[in-house]
C-alpha cells in the first residue's frame, strides 16, 4: 500500500513511518520541521528513514495547500495517516490562532484532497485531552466530550467532527485515534518523562504540578504503533473512535518513582501550582478497539521506562 503520513519526522509519525517501511508499504512522508523543539531532533528521528528506497520526505506545511496538491498529484496516495499538529497544552493557551491553524485548517486541506484525489481511507490522531475533566474512568469513547479545557483540547474534538462530515458527506472511510499520554525513545524532549530524565541525569531538581496526584494513562510507542497500523490495515473501516491507551494509569508520583528505579538514583523534587489547561486525569477503556482489532498493549510501564533509559543513555 502507497500510505502518506504526515508530521512523519516527529515522534511518533517516524516509528509509524518505520515500521510501514518494513512491511513492506511504500510511504510518503511530509513534514514542516516546526522549530517547537531542536530541528536535529527530527533530523535524527529520520535518518533510517532516509536510507529506505521506498521512503520519500517532502518538508512542507499542511498549511500549504499548492504544496499539499502536488504532493498528491504525483503520488497514487492509498491511506493517510494524520499525525502532524501543534502539540501541547499550555502552548495553545498563548498561541491559539496557530493551534487552529494548522490543526484544524491544516486537517480540513488534507480532507479536501482525499475528497479530490478520491483518497478513502484516512486515519486521524486526536488526543485523550478532548475528555477534558470528566470524573468517569475508564474514559469511554461513548462519553460526553462536549467540555475541552485547553485550546488543543478543542482543536482535536473539532477536528474528529470534521472528519465525520467528511466521511458522511464524501464516504471517506475514517478512524479517529484518541491517544494516550505516549511515551518511549524520540519523544519530544518538553514531555515530562523525557524532561524528568534528562534533569535527572545532570542531578537537577524537577518540578511536580500540584501535589503530584494527577494521573496519566502512560501508554508505550510501539504499542501504539500496532494499534495505528491495525486500523490502517482494517478492510472493514467506514467512520470509528478508537482509545489508544493502556488502560493502567499511573500518578505523577509513582511515574518519577518508577524513573528512580530505572536511573537507579535519588530524584529530588519540587512541588509547585498546576497549570491551566491541564486534566486530572486520563484512563483509557480499551475494550471496543480490543474488540474491533484486537488491540493488546504489550509494554508494561517498568518495561517502557527501561527501555527508554536505555535510549536516553545511548
């Protein structure tokens, strides 16, 4: 299959990227290199990438409709796989025009073409935050998300509504990919894992918002790798929301507990005021995308952090 995957040299989009690679799809990748964090990363991120004759890499915006077009025109695109955006929370509250922008204009140029190009499969990443602060776990995708908290929060219910009139109004086949605090090697470094351990490493003080009983349902990159491409590969796809969680959600505590034993050394902390935007908690039901296509996340948190210790320390 001929699969476009946008925001391909980010964190997640490069291990989606890998690992259609070796299986054999041909992908074309697009991504803008946002300076929201160091351009070497995704550069680095990329490099296997680049060494893969059935790869090609268009640096370009979503934003950027003539360039989207011709990135269409001149390839037979099968499926898309969405994952570029703006990413975070407390950014978008002081950048909110952006944050539309590309997340939700950007998404409705990419549907436009799969509507011109008769492109009929797409898969769209939203984010466990459209729940906002509901006091009902496991998060269901059947629940109310008519309540987001933050900016970002906002663009992914807005864009998971878009895609379903495209679908209705185009029979665009769609899934809608809520996913779940990732984590793992390449993350971005302003997520709290990554940061956690980099300040840990040069034995510096982190910061906990609250009193650190917030939880996050912390869910592995490669198991979310397998759930996206399961629903890409799924033959009988018309419009569906999907969980992509572990189902295990850990306080904010027993995480930076858990990076203490893997760095095997003393994490000194400091508590300080929670942060606008931000939700209590994430827990992800995970039982209609284990029913649907059989999603089993295989990565324990012990086992996660590990291996992303591993990687960091390399």
């Amino acid at each position: 299959m001929k699969i476009l995957v946008t925001g391909a040299a980010g964190f997640i989009g490069s291990h989606v990227c890998e690992r259609l690679l070796k299986q054999g799809h041909e992908v074309i990748g697009i991504d803008n290199f946002d300076t929201f964090y160091s351009l070497e990363i995704k550069e680095q991120n990329i490099q296997y990438l680049n060494t893969q004759s059935n790869f090609k890499l268009y640096r370009i915006d979503i934003r950027n409709v003539e360039a989207l077009y011709e990135v269409f025109s001149n390839n037979q695109i099968q499926a898309i796989i969405h994952l570029a955006a703006k990413a975070g929370v407390r950014p978008s509250i002081l950048q909110v025009h952006d944050y539309m922008e590309v997340n939700v204009l950007g998404l409705t140029n990419l549907l436009e073409l799969c509507k011109t190009f008769q492109v009929m499969r797409f898969i769209f990443a939203s984010s466990s935050s459209v729940y906002g602060n509901q006091r009902k776990t496991p998060f269901e995708e059947t629940d109310d998300v008519s309540f987001p908290i933050s900016p970002y929060a906002a663009s992914k219910r807005s864009g998971e509504l878009i895609c379903y009139s495209y679908h209705h109004l185009h029979a665009i086949k769609i899934a809608c990919m809520r996913l779940f605090t990732v984590y793992g090697p390449r993350q971005r470094p302003d997520l709290a894992i990554h940061k956690f351990i980099e300040l840990a490493m040069r034995n510096e003080q982190i910061e906990l918002y609250g009193i650190g009983d917030t939880m996050r349902d912390y869910t592995f990159v490669s198991d979310i790798v397998s759930g996206i491409e399961a629903i890409t590969m799924q033959p009988d796809l018309e419009f569906e929301i999907f969980n992509l969680g572990n189902g295990n959600p850990i306080s904010l505590v027993d995480m930076v507990r858990g990076l203490e034993v893997a760095l095997d050394k003393k994490i000194p902390i400091k508590y300080i005021e929670k942060q606008a935007g931000d939700v209590d908690q994430t827990h992800a039901s995970i039982q209609k995308a284990a029913d649907y296509f059989g999603y089993k996340p295989q990565v324990s948190f012990e086992q996660g952090i590990k291996q992303f210790v591993d990687w960091y320390r390399k």
